[in-house]
C-alpha cells in the first residue's frame, strides 16, 4: 500500500511566498499542503481540524506574528515541528535565534530569486522529510496517528544499498591529552548544539572549534544563544581570536574559512578568504585538516548530524594523526549525512547519540587531561 503524502501547513502574510512555497512543496509527491494560513492566529485556529505533519512559519506577521505562534504552540503543548522562513533584513538573525529557542526545529533563508530557489527548495524538502518524518514516528509509536507507512527520509534516497560496517571500537580512551575538540555540523545542528552546549559541566576546558552550516549575519546571534545557555564562554570567531580553555569558537557564517594555528604562547584562529569547500564556507572539511596538521594525536574531531559530505573526507586526516574522531549516530541525526559519510569511510572510531555528546566529550577531557 502505498504511504500516505505527509501533510504540510504554510504559514506567511505574502501570497508570493505561500505560493512559492506551496510549489516546491507539491513538487514533491510524497508531500501534501494540508492548508495555508495568513498568520499565526488562522494556524492556530485550523491546526485541529488539519493535523500536518510539519508547518513552515514566516516570522513577520500582522496580528500574530511567528514568535507569539511559537510561545502559544508551546503554552498549548502542540508538538508539530516547525521550520523558520527567515530573511536577511538586520533583526532577523536576532529573532530567528529567539525562534529556535521557543521551541522552531530549524529556519531556512527565503529564497530571494531565481539564483537560490533550487538551494533553498532542496534545503526545504530535507528538513520537511526529517523532522516531519521523525514527529509522525513518534505519533504512531503513540499511537495517536496511524498510516500506511511512513515517507522516506530524503537522505535515504541516495544511501540506499550504501553498505554499512559494525562499530566495534569498544570503549573509547584517549591515547594523551586532548588540546582541542574541533566540530563540523550543518541541518538539524543549531538545535543539536544547544543541547551539547547547555550539558556541558562547568568543568569541560578543552578549546573547542566549530563549523557550523549557517548564513552570514547569523552565526553571531547563534553564539550569544548558546553563550546564555552554556557554561562555557562562546562567540562567534574573528581573526586572531585565542583558542582557549572555556572557550567555544563559532566560525562565521558564509564568508571565509576558519583555519587553527598552534604558535609558542597560544592557539589562534584565522579567517581564510577560499573558495567553496564542498559547497560550503566555512567547511568542516578546512577546519579538520588545520587540525591535525597542527594537534595530530592531541586533536579530538566530531562530525554531526547534516547533509552531504562536508568534513567527512578531513576528518581522516585527524583519524591517521593518531586523534579522536567521534560521529553522531543516524537514530539522533536529523540527517545522517556527514557523519553517515565519515563513518563508511572509516574514519570514525566511535559513533554516538546526541544525548551521550556532552558526557563522552567530558569523560575524554577528564581522562585525558586529568
């Protein structure tokens, strides 16, 4: 039998955009638009009768605008994921940010011509696909909502057949001290870090490095964010920044590299103006390989949950140094992508749930580090 389409709401003052949006949405046959909404308030009103899967929220909205759709969505208990529609105007960054916080799975830039809608509709359809697919799996297992059988995840549409190996590295220890934990992560990675970021013991001292997946403009919001939930200091990097204990780096988004430097007295960072990496700047892949040429065994690299395959070629150069390479597991992956790729290559020594990041990166520090 076959499944049935998973059901999407679009919520946007523009008739443009609810349009524009509907079309990529329909484009896909297993994929449905249940209903469109002027505001938060009409969502709010139809969510009973339409039940979606997934619903994909503007931020700017006369009478009820996305932030208030969010605070009453959580006040009522309604769990439906939802994907921020955001744009570049200059406060966006700042309540895209607030969105994630109240509870938004994940935000997308809107498409601003011809040039990107095809980035934007594939971006679009994956995240619909993973966390729309991931909420109707938790309602069947509740038994709350029952279907044929539940759509594919977009990212299984080309892994299907990859061959998979058993990981069997056993217990995982440090083979000398850990002087930096550097970390690539791109769809479903602002939620996941701030989740590894707020588990973090005050105690956690390793200098830590992160390439995040992100637009430019936003990726200094993202670090205020996770500084206010995190023990630990983070910011966004700039160049020359010091690579510190207690200290979490942001690469910045969409326009250079972030590349490491050990020098006599300290760890800097530098900005890198290169080409895209794998479609990316900053790429996970740059960072990795500025890494182990500089910490090889001292160096411990985690790759996250994202599409593609960026950083999970580099992170072997970490493998072969002698380092630690850590990967997210595909049943707490929005999209087992990187890590899926870094894993097969066998560059992962050790594949991990979200929930065991925080833990297993402070076990590591302890043991190693003492």
């Amino acid at each position: 039998m076959a499944s049935e389409p998973m059901d999407v709401l679009i919520v946007d003052d523009s008739a443009l955009m609810r349009n524009l949006i509907g079309k990529i949405i329909e484009g896909d046959p297993t994929l449905r638009v249940v209903g469109k909404a002027i505001n938060g308030r009409f969502a709010l009103e139809r969510l009973p009768s339409m039940k979606p899967d997934m619903i994909i929220l503007d931020l700017e909205m006369p009478e009820m605008d996305g932030i208030s759709f969010l605070k009453e969505r959580k006040r009522l208990g309604i769990t439906t994921p939802v994907i921020i529609l955001s744009s570049l105007a200059s406060r966006s960054a700042a309540v895209t940010m607030e969105a994630l916080a109240l509870g938004a799975s994940d935000f997308i830039m809107k498409p601003s011509g011809s040039d990107d809608l095809h980035t934007v509709s594939h971006s679009l359809l994956e995240m619909v696909h993973s966390y729309g697919s991931l909420h109707r799996g938790r309602l069947i297992a509740e038994g709350i909502k029952t279907v044929a059988s539940q759509p594919p995840r977009t990212e299984s549409l080309f892994t299907r057949g990859a061959e998979r190996r058993e990981d069997t590295s056993g217990p995982l220890r440090a083979k000398g001290p850990i002087a930096i934990v550097a970390i690539g992560i791109s769809t479903g990675g602002p939620n996941a870090l701030r989740e590894v970021f707020a588990a973090l013991p005050k105690d956690y001292r390793v200098p830590t490095v992160v390439v995040q997946h992100m637009p430019a403009g936003f990726t200094d919001e993202f670090a205020k964010s996770l500084d206010r939930i995190c023990p630990q200091e983070v910011k966004e990097a700039e160049e020359g920044d010091i690579v510190k204990p207690g200290r979490i780096l942001i690469a910045p988004g969409g326009t250079r590299h972030m590349i490491v430097e050990k020098k006599p007295l300290a760890i800097i960072t530098h900005l890198v103006e290169q080409d895209l990496v794998n479609g990316h700047r900053p790429s996970a892949d740059v960072l990795f390989e500025s890494v182990a040429k500089n910490f090889s065994s001292q160096a411990l690299a985690l790759i996250m949950t994202g599409m593609g395959r960026d950083g999970a070629q580099k992170i072997g150069d970490v493998y072969r140094a002698g380092g630690i390479t850590l990967g997210q597991d595909e049943a707490s992956s929005i999209v087992y992508g990187m890590p899926r790729v870094a894993f097969e290559n066998g560059f992962i020594q050790k594949q991990i749930a979200l929930h065991d990041i925080a833990p297993t990166l402070s076990r590591l520090a302890k043991e190693a580090n003492g």
